[in-house]
C-alpha cells in the first residue's frame, strides 16, 4: 500500500482542488496534507519546503520504499492523470 503526501499551505484554492481530486481517488490513510509553511527543515543542509515547492504547489508526492526514488506529480492534474500516477 503506497502513501502519499500533498504539499501545499492554507488557503491556496489550487490545494483545495487537488486535494478535493485527491480524495476521491487516494483513501484518507493513504494521503497525508504537509503545509509547506508551516513545516520546518531537518538540517540546515537541505532546503525548505518553500524552497523546494513554493512556486509549484499543489505537489503530489508517491513515497517509494527508497524514499531517494519518491515519485511526484505537479499541479495541474486531472483526476484521470493522478489515478495514472497512483497505480503506477
């Protein structure tokens, strides 16, 4: 079973769209909503999630058992392009 994490930040009404899309395809367990802004580096070596996705939110990410290997899809997206990504 594949888990997925949607990054975004609130009140972004793309963010509100993927996730409505999200949802009808990725079940609740299975999909985790990560705010870019409000969520802090690990070490001062890598980048920020705003660094990372500010310009491309919504961002669908498919966690891999390598997690060097994650999948993403970038917004926009269809329903038809995300069930696609998520069974592959």
């Amino acid at each position: 079973m594949n888990k997925f994490n949607l990054y975004g930040s609130e009140g972004c009404h793309l963010c509100e769209q993927a996730l409505a899309i999200c949802n009808a395809v990725i079940p609740a367990e299975q999909l985790a909503q990560i705010d870019i802004i409000n969520t802090e580096r690990v070490s001062h070596e890598e980048q920020t999630l705003v660094e990372l996705y500010g310009v491309h939110i919504p961002v669908l990410e498919k966690l891999e058992q390598d997690s060097s290997n994650n999948s993403k899809l970038f917004w926009p997206f269809t329903q038809a392009q995300l069930t696609t990504f998520v069974i592959a």
